[in-house]
C-alpha cells in the first residue's frame, strides 16, 4: 500500500484533499432509524468538530452520550442536546494533558457504576510548537497518546470498560467498543524511538506535523497492542472489539494554533475542500453501531474504507515494546 507524506503542513493538506477523491470501495453507512437505546457513549474531546459531531449523532440514535471535555462547558452540551432533541447528554470534565485530571474523571465514572457499551477517544491536539504539560512530557504525545493509554488502563481496571483480562466483568455476549480516533499521518511517520521514549522533542511550524504523525503511530501501534490483549484467543468472537479510524481531512478547530501568516491560506483550502465534522463523523458511527464491527476487532478505516494500519503499527513486537517502554514511563512519573 503506497503511503503518502505528510511531514509539513503543506503536503498534510494535498494529502487530505487527495484522500477524499479515492475511487476505492467504502462500507455502508448505518442508517439513521438504528437506535442505541439504554446504551452508553463516552466522546473525549466532544466540544469541537469531529467529537461534537459524534455526540450529536450518537444523541440522535437515543444514546446517553457524556461528553469528555477540557472546554466548553455547558454550552456544547447545551448545543448537542439542542441538535439531536436528545436530553440524555451530559457533559464532564476532563483535561487530558494532566494525569491527576484524568484519574478524577475515571474515578468519577467508577464511583457512578457507569458501564460504557462504547467509547470514542476523539481528542487530538496539533499545538504550534513544542511544548510540555505539567509532568514535563512532551504535550502532544501526552494527549494524543499516553493519555489514552492512562484512561484505558483506569477504566478496564475498573471495569467501566467490561472486560475479562483487567476487569474480570467480561460482557463476551454485547462486547463494549472501544474507538480510536487516529490520522493516516501514522502511515508515513518517523519510526518510534525506542532508545530515547518519552523524552520530549522539539518542534516548530514546519516539523510539528511530522510528530503529530508519530503521536498517531505510538497511538495506532497501541490500539493493534491492546486489540491483541483484551482478546488473547485468536479466532474465537471478541471480548471487546478494539477499532481506529482516520476520519480524513476535516473543517475543524484542529488548525487553530497555526501561525497567523498560515490560517489566510489555511482557513478558505479548509472550508472550501476538507469534510465538515458532520460527515467525518459517519465512519466513527459505524464503528460504534453497525453489527459487522461488534463481531469483530483490530480493524481500521480511513474514512469510510476499510484497510489494514501500517505494518510498523500491526507488528506485534513494538506493539509490545510500545506497552512495556509506556508502563516504565509511567511509572517514572508515578501514574502506574
Ligand atoms: N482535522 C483533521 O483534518 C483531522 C484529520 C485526521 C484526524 N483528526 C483527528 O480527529 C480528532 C478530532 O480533531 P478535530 O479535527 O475535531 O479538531 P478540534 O475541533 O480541534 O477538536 C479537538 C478536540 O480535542 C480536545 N482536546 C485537545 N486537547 C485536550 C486536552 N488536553 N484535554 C481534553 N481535550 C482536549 C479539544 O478540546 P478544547 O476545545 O478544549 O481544546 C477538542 O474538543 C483528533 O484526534 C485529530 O487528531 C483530525
């Protein structure tokens, strides 16, 4: 499978725009009379674009929908609720950059004996520069990966998450979902540094979308990691089926820290030719809903095509090592 780059903003947005013209077969979306009735969705980072367009159309299907956010609150929730005509959405906060943050939430979701049927961990940053979060590491590889991590380690432990490897609640006959959403820019990333993980990098406008396309690498590797745990028996149904998505290029707020010269050029390209986050959201939907992907795991989508993950990401051997170097890490700062 060719892959194309993506390693400046520039060759991110031909890409993107290359990627809707693909002649290449899609799946069926869900139709909108399927209902998801007493069923609950988490959505992280549903204040804004893809996240919010997921929460709307997860609310029309009769979902109770909580809405993960680090913003926005009441007003999106107030603006699902009004888009959807659903009242079972609620919102709570999280800031996924802070590890104190997300344990509150997890706890929060433990103590309430809430049962996720599905969760989509949509939030994503591309900040301008390098920066650090509060614990010193490098801040979108904390939220775009390890805070995924440190969230489903807390809910599958918890069994917020059903499940029968960490949680002991195994639910093999309704398997939970769990989505991811990741970017094609994994395809054609640096490879994962091993040697020196977690030691923060530094970035500026023209090589930030390069590591942005290593934060979805470390995270498309762990989804295939974590597919492959929680359903140890090869062949037999899943216990939770584990998916990712590349929503394709899409009219968001994702641009919003790009530099003041950019966003003249970037602002019309994307309102003229990207995807608005409606229609991005209809594969993650199908993810959540549709029967075939509750029948199985590890599959992945861009847009609305099926494909395999690159094969630095299906390896099993840095998938692995990408859990093992990630437990150490955090044990390094006290969160495992
Ligand atoms: N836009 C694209 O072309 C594109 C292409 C491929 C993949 N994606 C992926 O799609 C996902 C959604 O992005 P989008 O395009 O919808 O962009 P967006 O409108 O900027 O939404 C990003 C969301 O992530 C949240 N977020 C960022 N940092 C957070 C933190 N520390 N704690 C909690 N939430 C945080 C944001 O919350 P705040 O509003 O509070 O910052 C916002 O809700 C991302 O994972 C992105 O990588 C996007």
């Amino acid at each position: 499978m060719g892959s194309r780059s993506h390693d400046n903003p520039f060759s991110a947005v031909l890409s993107g725009l290359l990627d809707q013209r693909s002649k290449e077969p899609r799946v069926t979306p869900v139709p909108p009379g399927v209902q998801l009735d007493g069923r609950t969705c988490l959505v992280t980072g549903a204040n804004s674009g893809l996240g919010k367009a997921t929460a709307i159309r997860l609310a029309k299907r009769g979902a109770h929908v909580i809405m993960a956010c680090r913003s926005g609150i009441p007003e999106a929730g107030e603006d699902v609720k009004r888009e959807s005509g659903s009242n079972q959405v609620e919102m709570m906060h999280v800031d996924l950059s802070d590890f104190e943050s997300i344990d509150r939430f997890c706890d929060e979701l433990r103590n309430r004996n809430v049962t996720l049927d599905a969760a989509v961990f949509n939030a994503g940053v591309v900040p301008v520069t390098s920066r650090t979060n509060k614990h010193g590491l490098e801040l979108m590889f904390a939220v775009n990966f390890l805070a995924k991590f440190v969230l489903l380690d807390r809910l599958l432990r918890a069994g917020v998450i059903p499940n029968a490897v960490y949680g002991n609640n195994s639910r093999a006959d309704d398997p939970p979902r769990v989505i991811f959403v990741s970017s094609e820019t994994h395809r054609s990333s640096i490879p994962i540094d091993f040697d020196h993980f977690g030691k923060p990098v530094e970035y500026g406008v023209s090589d930030g979308v390069k590591y942005y396309g290593l934060s979805k690498l470390h995270l498309t590797t762990y989804f295939q990691e974590l597919s492959r745990r929680l359903n140890p028996a090869e062949g037999s149904s899943p216990d939770v089926c584990v998916h990712a998505v590349c929503p394709g290029a899409i009219n968001s707020n994702m641009a919003r820290e790009a530099p003041a010269w950019l966003k003249p050029v970037l602002k019309p390209v994307m309102a003229l030719f990207f995807q608005s986050p409606e229609k991005a959201s209809i594969p993650v939907d199908y993810l959540v809903v549709s029967d075939e992907m509750g029948r199985e795991t590890g599959a992945y989508m861009h847009m609305m095509r099926m494909k395999e993950s690159s094969e630095a990401s299906t390896d099993p051997k840095k998938g692995a090592l990408l859990w093992s170097k990630t437990e150490e890490l955090l044990r390094t700062h006290g969160v495992l």
